[in-house]
C-alpha cells in the first residue's frame, strides 16, 4: 500500500477520534473539517470515490457552518444545496451497494451538523459510523476502517461523558439571614 495512502489515513484518525470529544460547536467543526481534508486525499488515493465524494461535501458543509456569523452563510438553502449535492454526487459515484450505506450516512450527517447541537452529532456518529465502517472495509481501507471504529468509541464516549454523566449545576447557596 502507498506511503501516501497510509500517511493521510493515519492523520485522518488521529484528528477524527477528537471530533466527538469536543463541547463547543465551533471546535467540533473546525476538527471535522480538518479530519475531512485527510480523509479526501485518502479516499482519492485509494479509489474510494463514493466515500471521496460525500467526504468533499462534509468539508464544504463544515466551512460553510463555521461562517454561521455571516449573514449569507445562514440560509437554510444551504441545507438543501448539501442534501441534494451529497445525493447527486453518490449517484455518480456509484461502485455497489456499498455506496447506498455512505449516501444515507451522509445525509444523516449533514442534517445532524446542520442542527449544530453537539450531543445529537454524536447519537447519529454512531449509526452512521456503521455504515461508514461497513462501506471501507468493503473498500479494503485499513486506516478508515480503524477510524470508524474509533469514531463509534469517540461518540459513545462523548456521548457518556458529556451527555449521560454531565455533572449537574451545584445549587447557588442561601442567602443567611
């Protein structure tokens, strides 16, 4: 297997595994982004285009989330431009059956990011992350298919720590007479 194959794999899981362990929206995001950019250059290497494709349109999503401060970037047309591209470009890019599990898992992701509530990007992770998990090891992605397993152990995680188990708010003290 190529060195490049394996390098951007490898760079695409360590940013990956600290998606889901972030509170902020903003820092989720910006690692998602940062993940997606490996990942593109790992799927392209490999031959993986259905999961190239809905890869791009996850990194253009992300970019267009974090300049939510301005004002063009906050239409929901957005929203339908990323559902229908992601659709669009899957069927194009359609290897096997394999390829139906990223187009569903894509479209869940856009509109779970989309509503930009960390806790609810982490429930979907999880289903989508089997499907992403099934569709590269079909592809004989080592190095993604490691990532997905750590994705579903970083959302469940997350999910744990930061939803289940959050501490709740000590109670202000009395005022004393």
């Amino acid at each position: 297997m190529s060195f490049w194959i394996n390098f951007f794999g490898v760079l695409g899981i360590l940013t990956t595994v600290v998606i889901y362990q972030q509170k902020d929206n903003q820092k989720l995001l910006i690692w998602k982004l940062t993940a997606d950019l490996f990942w593109v250059a790992h799927y392209l290497l490999l031959g993986a285009n259905s999961a190239a494709v809905v890869t791009i349109v996850a990194l253009l999503r992300s970019a267009i989330l974090l300049c939510q401060g301005h004002k063009w970037a906050q239409s929901k047309a957005w929203l339908w431009v990323f559902l229908f591209s992601s659709l669009l470009l899957s069927i194009l890019a359609w290897k096997d059956w394999t390829s139906l599990l990223t187009t569903v898992a894509s479209l869940l992701c856009i509109v779970a990011y989309w509503i930009g509530n960390p806790k609810l990007t982490r429930i979907v992770s999880i289903p989508t992350g089997l499907m992403f998990l099934v569709n590269v090891a079909m592809n004989k992605s080592f190095w993604a298919s490691l990532c997905e397993f750590f994705i579903l152990i970083s959302a469940i995680t997350g999910l744990i720590r930061l939803d289940i188990h959050k501490k709740p708010k000590e109670p202000s003290p009395l005022p004393t007479k």
